[in-house]
C-alpha cells in the first residue's frame, strides 16, 4: 500500500527547508565593491582589470578575455541580461525587417522577444518529445524565402542536436545563435555549447548557474567582424575599435557612432561578480550540479511513472540549471497540476513546466507590435501578414504535451547528496501514491 501523502495529512518526505540558489559570501560583497572603491564603476572608465592578453582594461574587459577563452570562443561581448545578449547576436549579423527566424515554442519569451526587437518576425518549430530541445525536422518545415537564422535553444541544460541543425543551415545559408541562456558549460562533441554555432548569447539573471548581481548577459562568436559589430550595436553604434585605442591614448573622443545601437553595456560591479563566478565555475559549481543530477537519474530512471530522465549520451554533456522530469501520465491517477501539488506539498522544490507554447503569449496572438504600427507583424513589405495570422491557430503537438507531462526540480550547488536522495524519495513517493 503507497504511503499516505502529505497533501492528504500524511508526513512531508523533506521536513526542512533545503539551501536556496544563490546565496552570496564575502568574497562576492568584496568583488562588487571593489569597482566602488576605485572610483570608476563604468566599462569605459575603469582601467584597473587584469586581463590575461597584458593589456590595460576594465573590469569588463577582463570578464570578456577570461569567458571567451573559458568558453573556447574568440571574443565574448558582455552586456546587461540575457536577452540584450541574444539581440546583440541578431545585431551582429544584422538580421532585422523582412527577415523571419525560427525558434523553438517552448522557451523563455526572450528567444522570440529579441526577434521582435530587431524587427524580424519569430517562427516556432516544435520540439523534440524526450529531449525539450527543437526538433530539426519541424526546423526544415519552417523555412521560407524569408529566413535568415536559427536560434535553438539548450534549454534547462538539455543540449540541442547541433550536426542536424548546423546541416540545416549550411544548406540554406543560415545563421545559428544559440540560446545558451540555461546551459551554461554543457557540450556538446566536446566543444562548449554557444561555440557550434556562429554565435551563442548566455544569462547570468538571478536564478542561472550563477549570477552577476541579479542581470547580465554574454554574446561570443568566434566571427571578428560581427564581433566588431556587436561591439558597436551593444555600446551606441560606437565606433568601438576607434573608441579603444584613443582610450590607450587617453585622447578626446570625437564623434564617432557609426550605427544604430543601444546602450547595453555591463557595470564594472557586475563584471567582477561574473570575475569571481567564473573562477569557480569549473571546480565547484558544475560538477557539483552535475553529480547533482546524475544522482536524479540514477534515482528515477526505470521507476514506473517517468518517461524520461535521461538526456545525456556521448554527444551530449548537460550542465542543468534546473532539472525536467517527463512523467508517464498513462500510468498515473493524476494530472499533472495534481502532482505537482502533492510533490511540493512533500517539501520537494518543484514547479511546472516552462513555458512550451510562447506563441500563445498576446504578443503573438495580438500582433500587439512597435508602435501604433505593431511593427512588424502588420508590414507588408517588411513581413508575411500570413505568419502573423498563424499565432492565433498554431498549436505544436510535443509543446502541448510537455504541458501536460513534465515538471522541474532543483540541482544546484548548494544542494548536497542527501538533498538530491530526498527529492527523489518524495518524487517516487507521489509516483506510487498516484500509479494505476
């Protein structure tokens, strides 16, 4: 006979609270205020970093030398948030007006978001029914005339099937920029996600695996002209290459805004906490985060009631930033808001799926757009009114069911052993309780 659930005045299977993600030490207080103390908290006026190439920069400029060559890229461009790190990749290779790009459904708004910011029309491809990544078939589906990139996305840490997508774009002469917002240290061949692909954009907000005081963000390619160009497109259309060298020459700068652009750029407070992070990354926060896991896979796979846990294979290294369970629902008594409930109310972390239909959001169904024109959903020069229409009558069958069948947990840092054999003791305790 299953154990009595907590929800129904059984006994929670967590009965304390477990460590919450981040949490912060004296080493991050020291590390934000240290731009504070040295009188120059901007990207432009700080001169006080150590970069490892021996020239003298800020503090952001050392965050950008220290991730690009973590991350295995040529040059890395800091910026605000994630989403301004995704619009700086589009920027960059000046995708905008009359151009379409296809994305998964099933992600954060910002991965369609940026689109719409540069003036480009989002298109949704569905995704695949075991991995929660896009599904280079429905990619293939997608493509017109009009389009000019790809942003997949490796979302939760899941990472995407990169030799079919990048296949895809050679043959139609597409740009990848990979969403790597959620996935930050994942691999894939054993090359870093955001490196595949011409460029990848990457998040530090609060929740990520780490962040750089609550906002920021991270463009790389390893493409020196669009680098050039990101450079400039994040910092007012400066003319950044000039910019730099009459700050080595602590010269006058003159008007020097060669294109549109957007101010975008990271504080210094901020680049010396994503500093910090980064050096521990490697040694403490990943692995820890991927033992993490691999205990819930070794807990959970086979238990009657999951359909799948397991997303790694020899392509394929996960770096979780929170970890998706897709349960059996043809073996379970219970819909999946029911479950979630239950678990929760076992002192479980969990919380339902994200996000799988964005083009259900108004934004999309309401062609609500830049300015009373809605821009651009309603151009007919500079977009298909017929893709427009589409948001209001498209329904992704893997989106819809993943909706209805998964939820998340956590795998963080912080989390110990014993905490990750909690979660799956309550997890398989809802499972037994609800199973046919």
């Amino acid at each position: 006979m299953a154990e009595k659930l907590a929800v129904d005045g059984g006994k929670k299977t967590v009965e304390k609270a477990l460590p919450g993600w981040p949490q912060f030490n004296e080493k991050h207080f020291a590390a934000a205020i240290l731009p504070l103390k040295e009188g120059a908290p901007n990207y432009w006026t700080n001169r006080k970093g150590k970069l490892p190439s021996g020239k003298v920069g800020s503090h952001g400029m050392e965050f950008e030398e220290r991730f690009a060559k973590w991350e295995g890229s040529k040059f890395a461009i800091s910026c605000a948030t994630g989403t301004a790190a995704l619009h700086i990749a589009l920027g960059g290779f000046r995708i905008g007006p009359g151009d379409e790009v296809i994305i998964p459904s099933y992600t954060f708004i910002a991965s369609s978001m940026c689109v719409l910011q540069a003036g480009a029309m989002p298109v949704f491809a569905d995704v695949k029914p075991d991995d929660h990544c896009i599904d280079p078939k429905s990619i293939e589906k997608c493509i017109t005339k009009r389009t000019k990139a790809i942003i997949p996305v490796h979302l939760y840490g899941c990472v995407c099937d990169m030799d079919e997508i990048m296949a895809i774009a050679k043959k139609h002469k597409l740009i990848v920029i990979e969403d790597c917002a959620e996935a930050h240290g994942a691999t894939y061949r054993g090359k870093k996600v955001g490196t595949i692909g011409h460029a990848g954009a990457f998040s530090f907000c609060q929740s990520k695996h780490w962040t750089t005081g609550g906002e920021g963000g991270m463009t790389v390619t390893s493409d020196e002209e669009a680098a050039w160009i990101m450079r400039s497109f994040r910092d007012h259309g400066y003319d950044v290459a000039k910019r730099m060298s009459l700050l080595e020459l602590e010269a006058h700068l003159p008007y020097i805004h060669r294109r549109l652009g957007w101010n975008y750029r990271m504080t210094e407070p901020q680049s010396c906490l994503g500093i910090y992070e980064l050096s521990r990354f490697e040694s403490w926060n990943k692995p820890r985060r991927q033992r993490n896991h691999r205990i819930l896979v070794s807990e959970l796979k086979g238990v009657r009631g999951i359909k799948n846990v397991e997303y790694e294979n020899k392509k394929k290294e996960c770096s979780f930033f929170v970890f998706p369970v897709i349960l059996d629902m043809a073996k379970l008594r219970c819909d999946i808001d029911q479950f979630v409930k239950a678990l929760g109310a076992e002192g479980v972390p969990c919380g339902p799926v994200f996000w799988p239909q964005s083009y259900k959001e108004d934004v999309f169904r309401l062609n609500v757009g830049q300015g009373k024109a809605d821009f651009p959903f309603h151009s007919k020069e500079y977009s298909d009114p017929k893709q427009a229409a589409k948001y209001k009558t498209l329904a992704l069958p893997n989106a819809i069911e993943y909706q209805k069948n998964t939820f998340i947990t956590l795998c963080h840092p912080l989390l110990e052993p014993t905490h990750m054999k909690l979660i799956a003791k309550g997890i398989k305790k809802v499972l037994a309780a609800y199973a046919k």
